[in-house]
C-alpha cells in the first residue's frame, strides 16, 4: 500500500517530534500502538464473523 523510505520516516518523525514535543511523543506513539491494535482486533473478529456466517449457510444449503 504505502512504501516509505528511510528518509520518509526520519521526516514525519521530525514533524511529530515539533509538532508533539519530546516530552508527549512517548505518550503519542503509545496511544497510536494501542489504537492500531484494538482497530487490528476488530477487523479480524469482523472478518471471522463474516466467515462464520458464510460457513453456516453453505452448511445450510446442503
């Protein structure tokens, strides 16, 4: 999807680190890991709903 280099990292971090500071990046990154693992936890029980229910009604149709 998105390839970034290591010259495309180095500047976001730089653009975080001024527009966050120092001091609140730790926090940031933190609440940012945790968002991307609720938001990973979701779409996966989503995806095994969606099959679950697909697998019941082909068990159904035969």
């Amino acid at each position: 999807m998105f390839r970034f280099g290591m010259g495309e990292l180095i500047i976001i971090l730089m653009i975080a680190l001024l527009f966050f500071g120092a001091t609140r990046l730790p926090q940031v990154a933190k609440a940012l890991g945790r968002s991307i693992k609720e938001f990973k936890k979701g779409a996966k029980e989503l995806k095994d709903d969606i099959e679950e229910e697909t697998n019941d009604d082909d068990k159904k149709k035969n």
